[in-house]
C-alpha cells in the first residue's frame, strides 16, 4: 500500500449552509454527539482532487472519482498534515464538477462558531493566507498509463516523453483504499484543487454578522463580546474614585 499527498490553488465560490448541509451533518459515521445547526457552523467548499495529472505524473481515474468522493466523507481538516493535532473541520458532502477541462471532488467541509479560532480560520482562508488545499491518501497500485503494468517495475518512467505526440509518461493511482485527510498547505502538487468560499449567514439570521468582536484574554481564559458604537450625544458614564478608608 503506498502513501501520497496532492494538493492545489484554492478557489472561492460562494454559499450558505442549509437544512441538507446540516442533516448530511448530523447523519455522518460518528456525527457531532450534540446535532448542529445552521448557525452554528461556518461553512466552506474544496475542489480537493481530480483526474488531472498531477506533479507526481500520477492522476484519479475519471470513473473512480465518485468513489474518492465516498472516502472523503467525516475526514478531518488538519493544517500542513500535521497528524499530530487535531482537526479544524471536518469534510462532508459535495459533488463532482469540471474545471478547466478536469473533474474534481468538491466537498465541503464545516467548523464550528463557538470554538476560539473560529474567526482566526475564517479569516485565514477568506483572506487567502490559507490558499491551497492537499488530500492525504493511500492506494495499492501506480499503473502505467503507456503499458497497464506496475510503474514501479515497467520500463516507463514517469514524466518522460512517448510516441509520436511526445505526451509524458504518468500513472494511475488504483484501488485507493482511504482518504485519510485533506490539509491547509503552503503548496501542492494537483492543479486546480482548493477551497472555496462560503457566506456567513445573513442579518436577518445571525444578529452579530458583520459585527466587530473584540477577544480578551483574563486569566489564562479567552472572552468575546460584540462591539457596539455608543451614540456620540450620550454622555459616557462617570466612575468616582473609591474614598479612602477613614481610621
């Protein structure tokens, strides 16, 4: 069994999440234990692989991409396949789309509001610090694509020019038998995958979007509160100095 990571550019396309986004949620092999709602997740999409070829000269099979979908669902988000942390979302849905003439896996994946880096990832990624996605995966065999056999023994090599056309040489990455998670990284390999955007929900649904949060760190705990513009007319309250205690 062999070991590979791809990954690409982001993308950003918008969205909100909805009553089926939260149910596939909900329904996931071992789902969130307390259920969650639409307000209670940021929401964000990622064309993670595809049957481009990639900078290994390796590709997915256009017909096993459904597959590979299946695999992606309730991995986690890790950042620079640090398998030593833990996850910062988790994947769930999607479907398959062409790009620039490939098809892509494109799930989505969610993270929590309520968790102290929410907006710090958020940011991050809408910003585009975080700006390219990577699978991590495991397969059992490199096919040649000239000859049908094993890379790794054939008489091919990967990259290499063949035939009259001169297209290089690559393989096919057969009978994948996990996805084990897809990462935030600095840069890949897959051209064309990443992540996209997707709206916060809108005023009338969240009573603080767009609101400024101010995040204070007391006593080795972190708190956030909105800020709210006081009207310039008002008086700003007056605090009197504590008295001295008389003896």
């Amino acid at each position: 069994m062999i070991h590979q990571t791809l990954s690409g550019p982001l993308v950003r396309d918008a969205d909100i999440p909805t009553n089926e986004d939260v149910r596939i949620i909900n329904s996931l092999k071992n789902p969130p234990p307390v259920p969650v709602s639409e307000k209670d997740i940021f929401m964000r999409h990622c064309r993670l692989a595809g049957d481009s070829i990639d900078g290994y000269f390796g590709c997915f099979r256009t017909e096993d991409l459904p597959k590979l979908l299946s695999m992606v669902q309730g991995a986690p988000l890790l950042i620079g396949h640090n398998k030593r942390s833990l996850g910062v979302a988790r994947f769930f849905g999607g479907t398959i789309e062409e790009h620039d003439g490939s098809k892509y896996i494109v799930p989505s994946f969610y993270w929590l509001r309520g968790h102290s880096s929410a907006d710090d990832l958020r940011v991050a990624i809408d910003g585009g610090l975080y700006s390219e996605a990577s699978i991590s995966f495991a397969y059992e065999k490199p096919t040649c694509s000239v000859c049908g056999e094993d890379i790794r023994t054939c008489e091919h090599l990967p990259g290499s020019a063949h035939g009259d056309d001169g297209n290089p040489v690559f393989y096919y990455y057969d009978n994948v038998v996990a996805v084990l998670e897809g990462s935030l990284v600095y840069r890949g390999a897959q051209p064309g995958t990443g992540f996209s955007l997707s709206s916060m929900l809108s005023d009338s649904e969240n009573p603080t979007y767009g609101t400024p949060i101010l995040r204070i760190k007391r006593h080795g705990k972190w708190y956030r509160a909105p800020l709210i513009e006081e009207n310039p007319d008002s008086e700003p309250p007056v605090t009197q100095p504590s008295q001295p205690a008389s003896v």
